[in-house]
C-alpha cells in the first residue's frame, strides 16, 4: 500500500517522532511511505507524483481545521474518486 505521511508544520523545538515511527513500521510490513509539510503546493506536487492510497496526518487538538481543508482539496483536486 502506498501511503502519504502529512507532517506537522515545521517546528524548531520538536521532531515529529511518531510520525517518523510510524513510517518506520509501515516500511517494515512492506509498504511504501512518503512524507510532506502540510502546504497545499508540497501535498500536491507528492501526490502527482506519488499516488497514495492513505493520506495519514499528525494533529493536535485545536490544529485541525487548516489540515481538513487540505484534505478536502486534496480529494477533490487531485486524489483519484
């Protein structure tokens, strides 16, 4: 399964550890991982280049309203119906 990490936007303090060890698992049970910032340029140029067949994302509880409408464009500009 090709799977798309969407990472949390950059922060100079903290890494985004579960992510990243998420992708590790996933890479380990035999699927494919990419991973982009959050940017509606970033995600689409990842995803024509890299159809996913998961959209996974990093929130935090009040930070989740600019990622659903990045996921909603996404679906409706470039992931497949």
């Amino acid at each position: 399964m090709r799977i798309l990490l969407v990472l949390p936007p950059q922060n100079d303090t903290m890494e985004p550890l579960g992510m990243l060890y998420l992708a590790a698992a996933l890479r380990r049970g035999g699927h494919v991982v990419q991973a982009a910032r959050p940017t509606r340029s970033s995600v689409a140029r990842v995803l024509r280049a890299f159809p996913a067949d998961i959209l996974a994302y990093s929130v935090v509880t009040g930070s989740q309203q600019p990622l659903l409408e990045l996921n909603r464009w996404a679906r409706k500009n470039i992931l497949p119906e």
